[in-house]
C-alpha cells in the first residue's frame, strides 16, 4: 500500500490526473452519444471496461512500483491543488 494513513483518499479525478490510455473495444453493435459520435454509449461495454481496466491498472501498478509512485505523487499534488 502506498498511501499512508493519514493520507486522505484520492478522488478519482485525481488519478487520472495526466494519464492517457487508448483502448480498443470491438462491439457488434456499438452505439455513441452525441452529435459528434465520439463516445461508446453501450451501457455494458463501459462496466466491463471499467472492470478490465481497474484489474489491469491494479496489476501494473503492483508490478511497477516505481511508476505506481509517480502515478501517486501526481494524484496527491492534484488534490492538494483541488483544496
């Protein structure tokens, strides 16, 4: 575990705070949101690409602590920025 204690829970927002991921998802009917069609709107793709996502995520970060850190350290800079 990286956070301390004392150390507040990260919002998620947080997190993701400077991090970019691509993913390819192949849905045999896919449907998008909006007039500009750049957003999956299939309700349970997105919660199975959460899930894969939130396991794959967990398991990098476990197997690069190193990077997990730096990950961490933005989050914790961005939240006290929010503050």
């Amino acid at each position: 575990k990286m956070l301390k204690e004392n150390d507040k829970n990260l919002s998620g927002e947080d997190t993701r705070e400077g991090l970019a991921c691509v993913i390819s998802v192949k849905v045999t009917e896919a449907q998008f949101e909006g007039q500009t069609k750049t957003k999956l709107g299939n309700s349970e793709m997105r919660t199975i690409v959460e899930k894969m996502v939130n396991e794959k995520l967990t398991e990098f970060m476990e197997e690069n602590p190193a990077v997990a850190k730096i990950i961490i350290d933005k989050a914790m800079t961005a939240s006290r920025a929010r503050e």
